[in-house]
C-alpha cells in the first residue's frame, strides 16, 4: 500500500494558539511513500534524499564545513541541484562527547539558515523541503515558524535520558504538543540516551531488531495515540544506525531493514515509512578497520569524510529493502547509487 506524507508550508502568516493555528498551513509539497507488507517484502517506490547540513563547529562528518550562512547556502544550492528532496538541518552534534549547546544557541545557528534559504532568489532552493534536527520543543517550534516543514529526533520525543523516567513522558508530551500544533511530519528515531554515555552494547537480548520494533513501537504509540496525538501520517521512523548498537549486528538489520516496519502480527511500526540514516558512521569505519580474512588487506583506519564508497553500499541496499528516506551527506553521489539501485530493484527515482 502507498502512503502520502503531506509537508505544510512555512513560514506561515497564521498565528499560533494553544488549540493549533488560526488557519491551517497550505501545503508545500507531498510525498507518495512505500509500506511494506507481511513477512517485511518491500512495495516499490521512490526513495527520497534527505542531505544532511549541520550547521556546527564539531559535528562528526561535517562539522565547521557549513556553520556560516554562506557555507550553508552553498551545501544546500549543490544538494538540491544534485536531487536532494528534503535538507535536514542541525545545530547540535549528536556525536559522542560532542559539547553542551544551550537552546538559545542552538536556535541561533539554524534559524539564520533557514530564514537565509526562504530568502533566496533561485525558486529551487528557496522552496525546498526542510526539516530541523532537533530534540528540543523550543528549537523545534522557532525553526518550523523560520520556514522548516518537518522535524527529526534523534530521541523520538523522550529527550537524551536513559533509562526513562517521568521527566522523558514530560518531555514526550511537550515535543508532541508542539508537532501536533504545527501540522508537520515527524521522523522519530530509536535510541538509548545521549550518544556520549550509553555504550552498553549488548543489551538488545540477541535480538536488535526486535529490541528496536518494541521500544521504538512503545514511543510511536505514545506520540501518535489518543487525545493530542500527532497524525499517523505525519509519523516516519528511524532504526537509528550508529546510535549505540553493536556494529554485527547494524549490518544484519541493515540486511533485513524492511522488517521493522513489516506489516506482522504485534509490530507497533507496521505500515510507516522508513528512514535509513547509514552516511559515514561509525560501524563502517569498524568494519573497515579489520584486517581481511584472506589476502593482503590489513585493515586501515578511515575518518567519516572517508567512508563515501562505503555508505554507497549501505544506500543501495536500504534501497533494495524499500526504505522511503536515506539521510546522506554527498548528495551527488548518493543520487546516483538511488538511482542506478532503485532501477535494479524496481524502484520509481529518474
């Protein structure tokens, strides 16, 4: 079955209320996405590029590359010249240890960008989708009033704590609140807490998959369910590649990704569009990294900037499982491995 993911149009002239907005906000753009059916087999479809544009100085791939309005600028006019549907911008590293940024901070490095990109004479790049990487109400709300059309949480509504506690439901409610207000899809990725501090690996009972369909699963139920519950159509999910899971084990749910969102008996994520975020993480370089089993290669330590060829294979096959979004970084690139793998496999992307 295909689904719509409608992105409303921002900045909007209608004034905000506790009840939503005076006036809906016409939409920008849509999506037709792909669900998938019993046993996880994909339903052929476009994938969408989502570039990513981190707006700080210490981000792990890119960071200080695109922290100034007019290196910004440059990075979005190229990516969507290249075929990016969406550009996801953020202004706090989720890297490990990546410095505390306050919300007044983070605000002040994405609203520029994005007021700088509403502001722009060429009509492409002026109208592009955008979304804020944020986990943050506040930040959320000041960029989708500056112009973004969606919001990506790295923490699915419950904030950096791990284990959650009250203040994580506290925190649900506030991030949904302000999703349901502002009429915006939503991607909610898994994780365990901040990415600095939880490096417990192995906890997952042999089963990652399963492990992300259930806790995962219970988050979207909590956003989407009931009273003040965002849309189901707004929601996207994410598995979370590279968020604290061990690096086996992300290339065998990698392999089988399709399944999260497989339409099975008891799957809470069953029937979303899925997002695969893979660009130049960590358990690629790991694998990289390890000497070969036979031959000559010894193994060979890569920064993220090195690891485009291998993210390349990670997008082709998040392609080949059906996924709806691939979060990237070279968007040139990454345009024609979706292209040539959606071609492969069926897929709808020219």
């Amino acid at each position: 079955m295909l689904k719509v993911v409608p992105f409303p149009k921002y900045p909007c002239a209608s004034a905000s209320t506790p009840y939503g907005f005076t006036s809906a906000p016409s939409t920008a753009k849509y999506w037709i996405v792909a669900a998938t059916g019993a046993k996880g087999k994909a339903v052929p479809s476009k994938t969408h590029i989502m570039a990513t544009l981190n707006v700080t100085p210490d981000s792990f791939s890119d960071g200080s590359l695109h922290d100034e309005v007019s290196t910004a600028l440059e990075y979005i006019t190229t990516s969507v010249e290249s075929g990016a549907d969406i550009i996801d911008v953020g202004g706090y590293s989720t890297r490990p240890h990546a410095k505390f940024v306050s919300e007044d901070e983070e605000i002040n490095r994405v609203v520029p960008v994005i007021k700088a990109i509403r502001d722009q004479g060429n009509d492409s790049v002026r109208g592009a989708l955008l979304s804020v990487d944020t986990f943050r109400w506040r930040v959320a709300e000041a960029a989708v009033q500056a112009g973004a059309n969606c919001i990506n949480d790295v923490h699915a509504f419950t904030g950096p704590g791990y284990p959650l506690v009250q203040a994580s439901t506290d925190h649900l409610l506030k991030m949904r609140d302000a999703a349901r207000r502002l009429c915006v899809p939503v991607v909610l990725m898994h994780s365990r807490g901040d990415a600095g501090s939880n490096k417990d690996y192995s906890d997952y009972g042999g089963n990652l998959a399963s492990a992300i369909r259930t806790e995962l699963g219970d988050k979207v139920d909590k956003i989407v369910r009931g009273r003040g519950g965002v849309r189901r159509w707004f929601v996207i999910v994410d598995p979370g590649f590279g968020f604290s899971k061990p690096v086996d084990a992300q290339y065998a749910l990698l392999r089988n990704i399709s399944s999260i969102t497989a339409d099975n008996h008891g799957n809470r994520l069953a029937g979303y569009p899925l997002l695969v975020g893979t660009s130049k993480k960590s358990f690629l370089g790991a694998l990289l990294e390890r000497p070969g089993s036979e031959g000559t290669y010894k193994g060979r330590k890569t920064s993220p900037r090195e690891r485009c060829w291998a993210t390349a294979a990670t997008v082709a096959c998040a392609v080949q499982q059906g996924a709806s979004v691939v979060r990237v970084h070279d968007v040139p690139e990454m345009h024609d491995v979706v292209a040539v793998a959606s071609a492969i496999w069926g897929g709808s992307n020219s």
